[in-house]
C-alpha cells in the first residue's frame, strides 16, 4: 500500500517538473519517466498485460515526442495581467472541481474490494468457452472481440491521418 | 485515499493544458490526462491480495483482480498512442509554417 502511494506521488512530482521546466526536451524526459512509472504501478497491480502495452507505446511516445520537439528553450512564460487572471480563474475553478470531485469520489466501492458482477463470470467461464488460459486476452480477443476491431479502425485512421498530413506531396 | 490521487494527476494535466501557451506543452497536458485515466480504471479493479487473471494450476479460481478494466484500458492506451501521433503530426506541420509554437501567435489563417 505504501509503495503504491509513492509510485503515484513520484508520478505527481514527475508531471509537475514536466509542465513547468523551461526545456522542451527535459520535459519530454520527465513525461516519459511518468509513463515508466505508470509501468511499474501496473505490474504493483496485478496487470502485466496492462504493464507490457503501456512499456512499448511508451517508448513509441518518446521517439514521436522527441523528433517534433525543438532544441530550443521555452521561452513563453511572460507574465502580464491577463496572464495572472486567467491562472488564478484557472486556479480556482480546478479547486471546485477536485472538492466535487472528491465528494464523488467517496461513494465507489473501497480500494481493493471492487465490483465484479461482469467479470465473475468472465473468469468462471474465460477458459471453458475461449480456450485462453489469460483472461485478458479472453476478454479482449472473444467477449468483446467488437471493441477491439473499433480500435483497430481508430488506430488505422489516426495513422492514415497523420500519413496524409505528414506527406511531402502537396496539391501545386 | 488513492482514488483522489490518481485525481490530482488529472488536475495537474488539465492545468497544463489550461494554462500554458505552447503547443507541445498542451500535447503533454493530454498526455498526462491519458495516464491519469488508465492508472484510476486499474485502480478501481484492484482485488485485495488477487493475482493477475491467468488460469494457472497453483492458483485458485476465485482470486483474480478484475480482467475487465485491464483488457479495456490497453485498448485505451494503444487508442491513444494513435492519437497522439496524429496530434504531434498536425503540430509539426504547425511548426512549419508559422516557426512557432507559440499558439497566440499562430492566428492567421491565409493558406
């Protein structure tokens, strides 16, 4: 349990020195040292299929976040009155949002005794009727194989997406 | 209460992206969202003492921690990979033409 809380407050720290440090590189380095961490949170819970995916898209993230930064400091931090305004509505606005939000928060079921009415049954019958021994793979490849063909269609029109914008060809 | 810290996560990538002027800085407040997301699903199928949903002869049948938020949040996460691909393409393209990241500089539309 103690572990799991400095997993995440390591994480807080980590994106926090990413949105306020001045070089775009050292904040993609933070960002990625985030998502490791993320990793390593996952493996803490009992998901290392969950823990394996997020690993390799993490370092896909870095090599795409990496080759459109600029080697170049950030230098957007001007202060002025406009700025100040909207960093203190900002401010505030984020502190109603996380009372609320912790007033909803309350009402889940407690940290390590959740609901499982859809999953009793996954795991009960994952091996007989799939045939895979991983429940994850059982739930994503079989009882919701629809949602992972969805995925795929987003994955492949996010990629086409960015082909198209990327090319060198334009219309002349 | 480690639901609401997974939550303040998500405040701090809300706040980047509220905030702060550069383009990739936004991209890296969305980014921090993403993770944010995914660690409070797996959160939420923790299983006290349960191990991961494999079907193996030494471990009985009852204990597993829930498969459903983790087959669920790696769609999630690939789905996001592929967004945010297509995100930093339209920012290069972006860089190109205006020669910053600045986003109140970049106003003009003329192609």
């Amino acid at each position: 349990m103690l572990e799991l809380y400095s997993l995440i407050i390591l994480m807080i720290l980590g994106s926090l020195v990413a949105i306020h440090t001045k070089y775009l590189l050292s904040a993609v380095i933070s960002l990625t040292l985030v998502g490791l961490i993320l990793c390593v949170t996952f493996l803490y819970l009992q998901a290392p299929d969950t823990a394996i995916t997020q690993t390799i898209v993490e370092v896909i993230a870095l090599v795409i976040l990496i080759r459109a930064v600029p080697i170049e400091k950030d230098t957007m931090g001007r202060k002025g009155a406009k700025e100040t305004f909207s960093a203190v509505v900002t401010t505030i606005f984020l502190v109603l949002f996380a009372f609320f939000a912790y007033r909803a928060l309350l009402d889940l079921p407690q940290f390590g005794f959740p609901l499982m009415r859809v999953s009793e049954g996954y795991i009960r019958e994952g091996l007989v009727k799939t045939g895979s021994a991983n429940i994850v793979t059982a739930v994503l490849l079989d009882f919701r194989a629809y949602d992972t063909l969805g995925e795929a269609t987003v994955l492949f029109t996010a990629i086409l997406g960015a082909i198209i914008v990327l090319r060198k060809a334009g219309r002349k | 209460m480690i639901f609401f810290l997974s939550f303040i996560l998500f405040l701090i990538g809300l706040y980047c992206v509220l905030i702060k002027k550069n383009l990739l800085k936004i991209v890296m407040g969305i980014v921090i969202m993403e993770y944010s997301v995914s660690l409070f699903l797996i959160l939420l199928g923790y299983k006290k003492g349960g191990f991961p949903p494999i079907v193996t002869p030494g471990v009985e049948g009852t204990n597993f921690v829930d498969p459903l938020p983790q087959a669920l949040v790696i769609t999630a996460i690939v789905i996001s990979i592929a967004s945010l691909a297509l995100i930093i393409s339209l920012c290069m393209r972006i860089y190109q033409k205006y020669k910053t990241f600045d986003i109140t500089k970049i106003r003009k539309l003329k192609g």
